[in-house]
C-alpha cells in the first residue's frame, strides 16, 4: 500500500525520543555492550528507513527479521552492521553476503543446504542461534552448535556471534529466565571458542536483567518508549513514546433521534447528536473492533459509534466542532491521553501488535527538537 499523504491522517514520531530512551537503558545497564537496535517491521511501525538514519551513530548496527528489510536499509544508503534475526532461504545466502548482512545460522541441516548451494562463504559473517528454551529457532545441543561452527569455518565464513532469545524476560517469575541463562552459559562452556559478540538481551531483558547483558543488546520496543511486558511488571525508569496517531475531522453534522451510523446500522442515535467522520479505518490498521473505543478531540474522549469501515471511523462528539478540529488516536491531546496499551487492552492484544498493524497508508512525520 503506497502512503497517503493526501490525508490529514498521520503518524508523528518524536526521533528525540528514541534517542533518550537509547540514553537511559544504555545508562543502566551494568556493563557496556553493544547495543543494536531492532528495526524490523518498519521500526515498529515508526518508519525503519527514518529511524535506522536518525540512530545510525548512535548504535553499534541493526536487526532486522529477513533480507528484505536489510535490503530496503542498504539502499536508504545505511552503511552499519545488519544483522538478519530469522532464517533465511539458503538460496539467498549469496544475496545477503552481497549485501554486508550478518546472519543468523540456527540449525545444521539449514546449513548444509547452503553448502549445497555455496561451498565457499568466505566473507559470510555469521551469528549462531541457541534455543535455551524459546521452542522456536535455534539450536539445543552444543554437539551440533560445534558441528555447525566447525563447517562454517572450513567454509571460509566468521562465526562473530552467538545468541540467544528469552520466554519470559518480562515476567516477576525468574524461574524459566534463569534457567533459559544456565542453558546458554552451559552450552558456551563447551565449545572450542566463544565468539566475539555475545547476545540474549532484548528490551525486556535490558530493562528487567540489567546484569546478564553479555556483550551486546537487541532492543526493540523499549526504545521506541514501550513497555515490552504487557502490563506485568512496571518500567525500573522512565521511557519517552515516541508515536502519536492523529486526524482531522472531515465531515461534521447533526444526525437526529433514531437515525443510524455505517454498516449494519449498528447505531442509532438516541436524541439530536453530533456525528463527525475520520478519514482512518481498518485498512490504516485502525481495527473494525475498536468500535466503542473513544479518541480525543479538544481534550476530551469522544465515542466511536457505528461501524469502522475500510477508509472511515464515525465518533460522536458533545457539540458541533468545525472541519479539520484535530482528533488524537494514539497519544496526547489537550491534558488527555490515549495509550497504544489502551488501544491494545481493548483490542484484547499487545502494544507491539498495535504497533506493527499500522499500516503504509499513513505517512510518518518526524520531529526531532535537538
Ligand atoms: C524482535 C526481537 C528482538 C527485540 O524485541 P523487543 O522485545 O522489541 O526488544 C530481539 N531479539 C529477537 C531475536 C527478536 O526477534
């Protein structure tokens, strides 16, 4: 979908923001790693192009889930460190190495298909995955850990990392982290060397296991002013948001008792009421069940009523307001406030899921009050 910048709808994005919330975890933590910072998904939806250019001499490299984002990155002209989270097609092994990516090598039999493929890797740097108890990709034993290291150096590739993911860095219960973290050292015990850069923090563990941060950090969501636990435990320090959602009204008019809104005709109203149109829907992201939610307008939460549809949201307001009278989705308006947990706890999701919906038709502005 091509953005729209047509449209008074539009995502604004505090750079400073990332910025300080780059500051104050890099500040807490207890040793100095390497901080990459996670840009996958379009940066959370904050535009990863924009983001990736505003951080990139601040952070040692990014992290991407797959060839395509690195590549929408390197011809933005990013020249840092990429390193590609996911598995890729063995085929496209070449394209990455082309491409100045680090990637991540989760299994021998993934391996050596790319051997197949591409008998010589030299110039392929490469970070091992270990599945400490994630259950997705990664290797569990250190036979095949060893296994893997040795045929990618007869290969001609560098192994530079090693990493692993948390379950439940973001929950009270230690239990599984800590035996998530014993699994790793265990296995970085038994092999032949431990390589360069050593990783499991993501923002969860950054902020929640400021002691175990090895010697780099992957952080996603805290950076963009998140908290990644979904409500669990609070933030040790304050974050800065960085995103706000807005629009203009486009339509404002008086519908009378019984008359009914959208779709469905699943409202009507009960008096004469002030009924105004957003140019935002369901294919902005803004989802059909956020019917009920409320935004803000003038300081004040106004009800979604009717039906969202593809292109339009319907709220009421408590009187007549005049065309383009700014509405705030996601963010501050006036002394109120919508959080993306707020957007999220009605949807019965998670903020990184509100997030990562937004979709291309809104553009992203930035600000950047340095
Ligand atoms: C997405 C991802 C991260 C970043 O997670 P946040 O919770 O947003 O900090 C880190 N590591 C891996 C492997 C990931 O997939």
């Amino acid at each position: 979908m091509i953005p729209s910048p047509h449209r008074p709808t539009r995502i604004r994005v505090d750079l400073e923001a990332i910025s300080s919330n780059l500051r104050q975890i890099k500040n807490h933590l207890s040793t100095h790693p390497k901080v990459y910072a996670v840009v996958k998904a379009n940066a959370y939806g904050h535009g990863a192009v924009a983001v990736a250019q505003f951080l990139k001499d601040q952070v040692d490299g990014f992290c991407v889930s797959n060839l395509d984002e690195a590549l929408e990155l390197r011809k933005a002209g990013i020249l840092a460190p990429i390193l590609l989270l996911g598995v890729i097609c063995p085929e496209d092994v070449s394209l990455a190495r082309e491409n100045n990516c680090r990637i991540t090598v989760a299994s021998l039999a993934w391996l050596q298909e790319v051997l197949t493929h591409y008998p010589n890797l030299s110039g392929l740097v490469c970070h091992l995955k270990v599945d400490s108890g994630m259950g997705r990709i990664g290797m569990r034993e250190a036979r095949e850990v060893n296994q893997v290291m040795s045929l990618l150096e007869q290969s001609g590739a560098v192994v530079e990392g090693i990493f692993t993911h948390f379950a439940t860095a973001d929950e009270a219960d230690k239990t599984q982290y800590n035996q998530q973290l014993s699994c790793f050292e265990n296995l970085l015990h038994q092999l032949p060397y431990r390589p360069l850069v050593v990783h499991t923090s993501n923002s969860a563990a950054s902020l929640w296991h400021q002691e175990t941060a090895f010697t780099a950090v992957r952080l996603g969501l805290a950076l963009y002013g998140l908290n990644p636990s979904n409500g669990n435990l609070s933030l040790p320090y304050p974050l800065s948001v960085a995103l706000s959602l807005e629009t203009k009204l486009v339509h404002v008019k008086q519908l009378h008792q019984n008359d009914t809104v959208g779709y469905g005709a699943s409202y009507q109203a009960t008096a004469d009421e002030w009924i105004a149109t957003l140019p935002i829907g369901y294919a902005d992201g803004w989802l059909r069940a956020l019917q009920g939610f409320q935004v803000l307008l003038d300081g004040q939460a106004c009800p979604i009523v009717g039906r969202i549809s593809m292109d339009q949201t319907t709220i009421r307001l408590p009187r007549a307001y005049p065309l383009g009278q700014q509405v705030t989705l996601i963010g501050k308006n006036g002394d109120s406030l919508i959080t993306t947990e707020q957007v999220a706890n009605y949807l019965g999701t998670i903020n990184y899921e509100v997030l990562c919906l937004l979709s291309d038709r809104i553009p992203r502005y930035y600000v950047c009050h340095r």
